[in-house]
C-alpha cells in the first residue's frame, strides 16, 4: 500500500524523486567520467556566490529542473575539483560509484545508529566491516571483535576526531591510575601533570587535540629521516618523569602529510608500553596501503598500539566520511563519555557495542554500508591494484623529476607523494608553486620541513592515467621555464 | 572526452554505475512510499547479522545485483524503521527526497571543505544558507554572515559537537580575561575553576560537553514547569563566585528531550549577560518550530545568546549530518582551534571563512547544498506546513488520551511530543511500555521526570496522516487493556 495523501501534499512525490534522482545519476557520472576537462581550481573571488542566488529563501517550491540548472551555473565554477588527475593537493579524498551508491540507502534508511537497539543493522554491519578491514590489512586479533575479546572496531568521521578520542580514553585511564596511586591528588592537579607526545611531523589535528583535550601536546624531533624513534620518545619520558610529570599518550604517525614519512613504531610501541603510555597510531592516509602485504612491513610494531586509525575515505575508495578506528580496550573511551539517560537505554545492552559511547557525537549515519558496497564491487584485489597503480605513477612522477636536473626530490618518495623543489631558494619554489596553480591546470600545495620549502605532489584521481602524469610533470616543468627564465631577466 | 581506460579497469564503469544507482532509486522510492508496512521495531538478536555474510571481504568483485538482492536479506530484517509513521521513539530525524538528491551530488563532487580555496563554493555556499535560515526562524542580524559584522554560521554534524564548540570557545574567552585579571594564575589554576551551567532537563550531550571540555557542568533544577529560570542560574552565579569559582559558560535549551519544555532564555540571557558568561542555545529538536513566526515567543531572549543551534537533520526534513549554529563573535572559537600549517594556508584568507576553525573535525562534506535543495525545493511554505502537520497530530493524540480516563497527560503538550502514562504506579508505565514495543506494531521510549516515569510519543514521520495517529493510539490503548486486566487477575 502506498501513502495516502489525505492530506494536501506538501512533499517532493515519488515519481517526480525518481525523474530528479535519475537525472542527478546521470549529471554524475557525466561529470564524473569528464572531469579532468573542467579547470582544477576555480578562479572565482571570495563573495562569488552570494551574487549568483538571492539572499532568501523562497516562499513557494521551485522546480527540480530549475536546481538541476542551478549546479553548473551556481555551484561549478566554485568547486575546486578533488577528482581530477589535474588534482595534487592535500592527500587524495575518496570517491567511488559502489560508495555513492551506498549514500543513497543510508540517506533513505536515515536511521540514528547510537545505540543497538536504534538500528540493530547499522551497529552490526559496522562490527562485520571493521572486522573485515582489519583482517584486510592485517592487524593483530586483539584489534578485532570476532576475537571475542575486549577489541573492536568504530567508524569515526576523521582522523582528528579519532586521534581525539584516543586522547580522552587515554587520559580517563591515567587519570584512574593516578587517583589509586596518589589518593590525595585531585583532578586537577593530575591534569595539570599530563604529558602527550607526538612528532614534529606528525598532522596539525594531532596539536588540536592537545588543545581540546586541554593537555600538554610535547612535540618531539623526527630524526633526518623525519621518523620519529624510540629513543627520542624515550628520553622525553625520562626527562618529564624526572621533572614529575605524568606521560600518558603517544601518537605514532605511519605517513606523515609533510612527506609520508613513518614514525619507527617499532620503537616508539615499547617504549609507550615499558612506561604504560596509550600507543596510537595515526595513518590517515598511508594505512589503507596495508592491504598490500608488501607495505605492512612500514607498519611493524602494530601489536604494541593501544589504537590504531586509518581512513578508508582518503585512498581507499569510500566516500568521507569513513576513518576507521579500532581499539584493543574501548572500555576506557566508553567509560569516559558515558551519560546514560533514560531515553536511550535498552534491554540489549552489554550484549553488542553501543556505539555512542565510542566517539564524541552522539547520532550517526549507517556508515558501514559504503564500506560494504565498496568491498564487495571492488574486491581486495581491485583495491590492491588501485594502491599500487597510485604508487607506480609516483615513481613515474619521481623518474621524470630526476631526470631534470634542474630538480631535486627532497625527501624519500613514498606511497603516492613525490616531494620535490627547483634547486635553489625558497622563494624561487614559492614563485614557481604560484606560476603552477596561477597556469589553472593542475593544483598542487607546498610544505616546509627544517625551513626548506618544497612541493607536494600527491596522487589523487581513480581516473588517473600514466598520460596524466606526463601532462602534470610538463606543466610544473614548462612553468619552471617560465620562472627560471624570468628569474635570469 | 571521456576519461581513457588505457590500463586495465578495477572500477564499477559509468554505464554500470547508472543502472545500479537507478536501481537503487527505485528500490528507495518503493522502501520509503510502503514504509508503513514493514515492522517498525525488528525481532532480531544481537549478532544476527555476522551469520548471515562471510566472515572476510571477497577477493575478486562481486556484482551489484547480487549486493542490491542482500539488502532485503542482511540488511533490512535489521533496520529499526525511523520514517514509518509507527515510530515514535526519541525525537524525529529527517528525511526527504530533496535532500537524499543533494547528498548525491555532494558524494560525486566529494570536496573537503576545510579552507576557501580547497572549494570555494562549498564554503560560500554554506554562509548564504545559514543566512537564509537565520532569516527563517528570525535570528537578530548580529548572528548573520548578511550583517556585515563578526557573526555568522556553520554547519556542524551534531548538535552535541555544537554544544562543545560553544563550551570551547567560551572557555578560551574566559582564560583570557581571568590571565589579564590575574597576571599570576597559570592555565590549570583557571581551569580548575570554571563553572558551567545547565537545566537538570538538559540533554546528556550537554553533561557530556562539560566531561569533554574538562571542566565542571553544573546541573541547576528546572522549576514546576521544568523551565530553568534566571533566579535559579542567578543563585548558582553569586554561590560560585563567592565560593572563588569562576562562571564561564550557560546552556539554554529550547524543548527538551524529556518532555519539550522550554528554558526561560528571556531570563537566563539577561543573567549570563550581567555576569558576563557566554549563553548558548540548544534548541536541537524545537529550533525548526521557529519558522512559523506564531513559535517565535518561546524563543524570546535570544538576543542576548552568544551562539545558538538547532538541527534541521531532526524536524526541518534535511537528512542528518545537518546542525545549524550561529555564533555572534566565531573569533573565539576560531582562534582556540588555530593550527595553522603550511598546507592549509592560502592566499584569501581573512576574506572568507575557513571553516576548519569553526568545528572539532578537519575535514568536512558539502553539506550546504542539502539545506539549499531542500529550501528550495519546499519553500518556506511547505516548511511551515510540515511543522504545523506534526504539532496538529500530537494534539491529536492528546485528545485521544485525555478522553480515556484510565491515562494522563505528564507535561505540557509541546510542539510534536506527547509525554502520557497510565494512571499508577511505574512498574505499571514499564509493563506498558514494554508491551506497546512488544507487540512490534508502534515503537515509543520513555522518560523519566522526579522519579516519575512516563512514555514519549513523538510524532517523527513525515508520510504521518491523521489515520495513522488514530492507529497508534489504538495500539496504546489495546496495550493498556491488556496490561490492565492482567493486573486485575
């Protein structure tokens, strides 16, 4: 039986959804299959946009068509456009037909999964998923739900807020250990002494979290590997220790933004353990390589971690927000945020996660089923194959580098980014990042690593093709001409 | 051109995408069009779902009809039914097909959009359509983008992040007022003590702001009404400042989730005010209610708000992840976030907001174009009626259950919330309750107020008519029957 209307129907009917949804598909995948034509990064002003509609809603329903008009005259000429192979900045961001596609269920399905019994499907699909991932890049049992330990797995929607929520659990577990040890301290007073560290490498979000979680954040020196090790760990300890304060939580990145470097967790994790300080391990971009046997090598030490994140929504296929965390212990981050009104309890409770204690919102989307989708119309192997191929046209980007020797790469070229500058000053590498995104057809961001300013390129696009890559590598090299050549005037 | 495939394809091919997503298109219209016949509450167990799919992701892809036919038989046996107008547990989340559109054009542009430059249209996008929101439930222009002054709006996930933001932000306020007061106190001195105040009505998300936030939140007692009033935050005030404590932060909640009651901000505003605390507003649910101008009184004193947020992903008919907050001066927020590396940074910044500094998270989706979309394509008109539909039918339901003398009416019947019980004991409510949820045809939470316990019925679909509002009565008052005449035996 369909609705009644008995009503006046104020809603979009179902026919006129599926003309409009059919319509979006199609506008997808044309703009999808067609976006290395478009200008990678906008060259609207700041205001743009604001001139383009009015400045109130309407009182009456527009038409589906006149929206659908809408996104190439409002919307496109603002997009910057993260899925072309034109696109090098950042880290790469997912986007995958399976993963749109599993959007569109959960957007109908609109479920709040916050606790079991709220949408038993949601929290069980995500402990399935979770426990497939991890099997996929190889993490010990521990980590895994089907263990029938403690461990498990949580989709959070960033790395940020997983690097956060490692934090707090952390901090409620030294805290409880600081209280049975030292009585008469109060809570303050162990707050004030609480010690984090990460390395100087490590993401900008892991400095926020220092910030919110209202803790010192020490941030050590990566060695000239930009690795940070166990040693440089360890004598920070020491020295805290010594001056009576109280370590508590390290974050290990495993492929920093700067240059994909990895912090030596092989390490740092004994040293975290020997001093029972909470391991986690930050590798937002670089983990979802681990389906690759051939990488896990770079992840060596995993058994030590407390936590371990890494997002499936930047390289492997799973439209954001997807950023998977696993837990050896949840009970200390569970412990921490829990509040447990009357509204949300229920009869089933202890016997399957409620996931609202896990993170720091409390609705979520049924966000596991785009993992499903993507793992099943993909495969391990496909995805493999994505990883590597991205890999492979970094190493072609870095051949064609090296072959220039008006070039230098600057630090050892891992995963998909190739880290290089004009030999010469920083400014000359400031003008030619400028001349390159200035020239509108690829995009790339700088960073500094010990004051020396350099170029990030990092491959982005499924659609890339090695004729990409030369297409990208002509464009920095010509714009080089042009900016070497004006230097010489 | 079409994107060449001169290497092997590992992906789902733009025909094939079409016919899926078409596919799911339908399967959605026909889902949500007959939702109402489905069992609102699944029977399921914990752990259903492991053994119903392999324990490991497949190697090789697997087709897409094949992952379409698994979701009648993995997925929806599980799925507590948010959309049918059977359900009445929590408060409603939204659901529409102009939104579930918008989403998919959000996944195939997949933009993060933590700066202006990483894609200006979804940051200006965003501005214009909390200012046309603003406009709708008429916020004074000091908290608008329009304004030209400091205030504007962001779209956070959830309206607990909105809460932790404004803790956030008011706390960074107060440090640096009580460091220029006190040259000599250091951080954790200050800290140890900051104040901050809620309703004991309040949601947990609020208790669980200050856990986060590492700082005392004091729970102040609604009055007979179960509004919080000025006096009471007043008494609180001049208590902790005596005490040496530090007030810093009020939160304000318009409609409640225990029984939609309304704190008095008309009064609390003026005494945050006085004592120069920041007063947020949560108005999560109620918030949307504020389109139709004859709603409006029940949000007097929002003037002297420092922020407000309510969420158009529960009652405005735009799919979750969508909560709107406005702040008078985000400077504060903004700069208690700031990590600034040289990645993110870009030339226009300063003229547009970036919103990365407004939020917890880095990364963030284009959700704009959900709120535009459903703008849009409903009008305000619509909007208005939807709101108006839902307040008729829980005044429906009153008058079925006042005419039956066997129950009453516990609170003030506000907006889309009923809150009612049998006449007697608690046991007595839980029988009921748990048998209405037994018999798996509505589904209902309950609440509890100074010990007295009570059912919720919250009106949340938006396919509700009249008929289905007599149906779930018909189910409460069967239940009662039932429960009734067992007791007697």
């Amino acid at each position: 039986m369909a609705n009644k209307k008995s009503l006046e129907s104020i809603d979009m009917e179902a026919p006129e959804f599926k003309d409009f949804a059919k319509s979006m598909v199609d506008y997808i995948a044309n703009y999808l299959e067609n976006i290395r034509d478009r200008p990678v990064l906008p060259s609207v002003q700041p205001g743009y946009l604001e001139k383009l509609i009015p400045s109130e809603a309407p009182s009456k329903p527009e038409s589906w068509t006149d929206v659908m008009a809408d996104i190439e005259r409002v919307i496109m000429p603002g997009v910057t456009h993260w899925h072309s192979p034109r696109f090098h900045a950042y880290f790469p961001t997912a986007n995958s037909y399976p993963a749109i596609v599993a959007d569109m269920l959960s957007g109908a399905i609109a479920c709040i999964g916050f606790t079991w019994i709220a949408s038993p499907a949601c929290t069980e699909l995500e402990v399935v998923m979770m426990d497939w991932l991890g099997k996929m890049i190889g993490l010990p049992a521990e980590f895994l739900a089907c263990s029938g330990g403690k461990g498990g797995g949580v989709i959070q929607g960033t790395a940020s807020e997983a690097t956060l929520v490692g934090l707090l659990g952390a901090k409620a577990k030294m805290m409880q250990r600081m209280k049975a040890e030292h009585p008469d301290w109060d809570d303050n007073t162990i707050v004030s002494k609480l010690v984090a560290y990460c390395s100087n490498q490590a993401h900008s979000s892991v400095e926020r979290a220092g910030l919110l979680g209202g803790v010192q954040m020490r941030s050590l020196k990566a060695d000239d590997n930009l690795q940070l090790r166990g040693e440089t760990l360890e004598e920070a300890i020491k020295k805290d220790l010594a001056d009576g304060l109280i370590p508590f939580y390290v974050v290990a990145t495993l492929g920093t933004t700067n240059s994909c470097a990895f912090d030596r967790l092989d390490e740092i994790g004994p040293v975290g353990n020997k001093y029972n300080i909470w391991v986690h391990v930050d590798a937002a971009y670089a983990g979802s390589a681990f389906i690759c046997p051939e990488y896990r090598h770079l992840m060596a030490g995993v058994e030590t971690a407390d936590s371990f994140n890494f997002n499936p929504h930047k390289w492997m296929l799973v439209n954001f927000d997807c950023s998977a965390m696993w837990l050896k212990d949840p009970n200390w981050v569970v412990n921490a945020f829990n509040v447990d009104p009357l509204y949300l309890k229920h009869d089933q409770q202890g016997s399957a996660p409620d996931y609202r204690h896990w993170q720091i919102p409390l609705g979520r989307r049924f966000r596991s089923l785009k993992l499903w989708f993507v793992l099943r119309l993909y495969g391990i192997e496909n995805l493999q194959a994505h990883i590597r191929r991205h890999i492979g046209f970094a190493q072609q980007f870095e051949t064609s580098c090296r072959s220039d020797e008006r070039f230098e790469i600057v630090t050892k070229v891992q995963m998909g980014l190739v880290c290089f500058r004009l030999k010469g000053s920083n400014e000359l590498n400031e003008t030619l990042l400028k001349r390159i995104n200035g020239r509108g057809k690829i995009h790339l961001v700088p960073s500094k690593i010990n004051d020396t300013y350099f170029l990030r390129m990092a491959v982005c696009s499924r659609f890339t093709q090695p004729e990409d890559m030369d297409f990208s590598w002509n464009e920095v090299s010509e714009a080089a001409t042009e900016v070497l050549k004006e230097q010489q005037k």
